[in-house]
C-alpha cells in the first residue's frame, strides 16, 4: 500500500501542477526529479520500486516472506523521505510570490 501511495501522489502532482502523466510507475520518481520535486539520491533510491510493487500485487503467491521484510527493513527511509519531500514541495508551492 505503501509503495502504491508513492504513485498515486506522484501522479496527483504530475498531473494536477505540471499536466505530467507518467506511462508507467517507473517513470514516476524520475518525472518528479525532473520537475524537482525530488532529489536526485531519493529517486535514485526509489528505482526498483514499481517492480517491487508489481511482484507483490501480481505474484504475490510466489514472494518469498523473508527478502519482503528484508526490503522493507531496508527501504521505510525512502518511503518516509518521499513524505518529506512532497511535502517540502507542497509547502514551497504555497508560498505566496515564489
């Protein structure tokens, strides 16, 4: 759920502030660099996880329990410096003169 929220915001500002809309999920985190929503380490960090997502949406029955944990023992930075960042992107938007 929580990589799917990666896309579904990233696709909201895409499209809602830049009329963007990504082919694929992976193209996500690279079209919020572009337009600077993101830094180049955190999409950096984020490659891999529409792939993730999509192993555990579609073969879920095949994940292996283990390396899941092991990714997302790893991985809940990113997950918490993409909130981060959408939200120093939103708070940069709302200012008024910017």
């Amino acid at each position: 759920m929580a990589a799917q929220s990666v896309f579904d915001i990233g696709n909201q500002v895409l499209s809602g502030a830049f009329g963007e809309r990504p082919a694929d999920y992976a193209a996500v985190p690279i079209a919020l660099c572009r337009r600077g929503v993101l830094s180049g380490d955190l999409e950096i960090r984020l490659r891999g996880l529409a792939g993730f997502r999509n192993l555990l949406v579609h073969d879920y029955a095949r994940a292996d329990p283990a390396r899941i944990r092991e990714a997302l023992r790893k991985r809940m930075g990113d997950l918490a410096d993409f909130a981060d960042a959408i939200e120093a992107w939103l708070d940069r938007e709302a200012k008024p003169g910017d």
